[in-house]
C-alpha cells in the first residue's frame, strides 16, 4: 500500500516532517475505516460487486497500472497490447473486490454459507497435530486472505505472516479486520526468528511469495530470475516442516474455491541452499501455471524482476 493514500501528493513533506506525517496517516486512518465500515453494511456479495467496479474504474488511472503491463508483458509475452489490457482491468476490478471483502471475511468464511469451498489434494490432517505443524505458501492471486480460512476450518492452528503497510494505524486497522477469521499474525522481516517461534509452539505459518525480496536468491519465474525468498524452504528443509502450495481461485464475487495441493517434496543428494532453490522452482512453476490459467487474478502491482529484466525502450516498473 502506498505511503500516503488521499495525501500523497504532500508525502515529501511528510517524510520531512513528523507532524505532517502523522495528520496524513490519521487521514488515510479515517478514510479507510469509514470506508469498510460503509462496505459492510452491505451485504457481502453486493459489496465485491461494488469494490470490483470502484478498482476496475479507478485502477487503471493509478501508476501501478504501468508496472502490472510491465509485469504482464515479461510474464506471459504471448498476450498482445489489448488483452494485456484486459488483464490489468480484471487485476485492478479484483483487488478492489479484495478490499471490500475485507470487511466480510468471517461472513465469507463461514462453513455455513457457499462463500468458501475447499479441495483437499493432499494429507491435511496431519496438520492438526501440534507436532507436526506445515509452511502453507501461494501467490497473490484472487483474494489471497481466503487461504487463511480455509486453513483454519480445517482445525489447523495457523500464523499468517503478512507485510504491514507503512502507515502503522492502517496496519492496524487491517490486522482488526484480518484476526476475524482466526488466525494469528506476525509481520514479515529479515528474520526466521518469529517463524521458528511460531511453528515450534505448534501453529503453522500461512506466506503468501511471489513478490520479489531484493534480499532474496534468484529463482527463475517466468523464464526470468527473480529475486525470491528461500525462508519457507529452508525451514521446511531444516526442520522437517511440509511445504504446502495452495491455490485460491475466486468463484464470483465474495466466493472463492481454496486446494491444498501435496506437499513439496525435499530433492535428495544435493545441499541445503541447492534444495531450497529446486523446491522454490517447483512453487514457481506451480505459481506460473495458476496465473497462465487466469492472468486477471493475479495483482503484480509492484517490479517483480531486477530492472534489467524490463525492456530498455519502455518505462521500468516501480
């Protein structure tokens, strides 16, 4: 999420002054609370209609419009100009869809609506044992806060580790809304300490990776290398954790099928950095072929590969 929302044309202002920062964060605060608050006295379906409409509308005039063409261009070359297009709408209608639901997300969850269907491809049961938590990964791809349910419904005690936005009380505002459907959170660093933490107690750990981490080993994605966290293979290599791929699919607006596909197995007769690698490139490959299948689920809002990747002619991803 962006520094400041309603206030961003002062946001080198507020980096050099505090105060302004701080009246600039009350105000996206208030903007974003006043708006789920409205969102939720509609009903949840009729709210992701509307979310849909108000991202599809507005999304493409925002910057990051640029680097999901970007994105889409070196990601799937075989789309031309108008259906890239296309695809952008489709991301930006749902992730303004995402948003809305948010202020759903127990409603949707709910084992006694249709709002959350989940397929089990692999042996999920286990789990449950505290002795034997999982590393539950995915990409951002329809509304990637439904993995969380699905996990939770199935009795596994989970953590969700997430990426707050800089504004600490929209962090907050979001965390609110995200402990409805029951799961724990942790913030995302540079740092295996609260995820060992986390799994040693017996909770598994929710991560959503294909964004690029600049701090990261290249693993090819999309035929290019990327970037790429090797922390969820490495605890699973180094602690005998599953590594589990899970694919959200979004059914229609506020309804979402959720598969727990079979864990990642761990490669044999190589080292630990090399094992990580290879069990990365099988989620990679396993990403790419969900996001070949629709590309409008998948929100790349942000430069996914080192700048040199994107074309010299054409603008560079943000």
């Amino acid at each position: 999420m962006a520094r400041f929302i309603l206030g961003h044309a002062l946001r080198s202002v507020g980096d050099r002054n505090p105060r302004v920062q701080r009246a600039l964060f009350l105000l996206d605060h208030a903007f974003f609370s006043t708006l789920l608050w409205l969102i939720r006295l509609l009903p949840p379906v009729p709210a992701a209609r509307f979310g849909a409409w108000v991202g599809a509308t507005l999304g493409p005039r925002f910057k990051k419009s640029r680097a999901l063409d970007e994105n889409f261009r070196i990601a799937l070359p075989e789309l031309d100009a108008d259906a890239r297009r296309k695809a952008a709408r489709e991301a930006w209608a749902n992730a303004g869809a995402v948003f809305a639901e948010f202020a759903h997300l127990e409603a949707i969850a709910d084992a006694r609506g249709d709002g959350l269907e989940v397929r089990i491809l692999g042996d999920i049961a286990a789990f449950r044992d505290a002795s034997r938590p999982a590393i539950f990964v995915l990409p951002h791809q329809a509304n990637w806060e439904m993995s969380g349910a699905a996990i939770v419904r199935q009795g596994v005690p989970l953590t969700a580790v997430y990426s707050p936005p800089t504004n600490p009380l929209l962090g907050e505002l979001l965390r609110r809304w995200r402990i409805r459907i029951g799961c724990e959170l942790i913030a995302r660093d540079e740092s295996m300490r609260p995820m060992i933490k986390a799994l040693s107690s017996g909770r598994s750990l929710g991560i959503v990776m294909d964004r690029r981490v600049d701090s990261g080993k290249a693993v090819t994605f999309f035929g290019h290398p990327k970037p790429t966290t090797l922390v969820p293979a490495r605890l699973a290599i180094r602690y005998g954790y599953e590594l589990v791929p899970i694919h959200v699919e979004r059914l229609g607006p506020a309804r979402f099928r959720v598969s727990f596909h079979e864990p990642v197995a761990v490669p044999e007769g190589e080292d630990e950095l090399q094992q990580a690698v290879l069990m990365t490139e099988h989620l990679h490959r396993l990403f790419e072929s969900w996001i070949r299948a629709c590309p409008g689920s998948w929100f790349a809002s942000k430069r996914m590969w080192p700048k040199e990747t994107y074309s010299a002619d054409g603008p560079t991803a943000a």
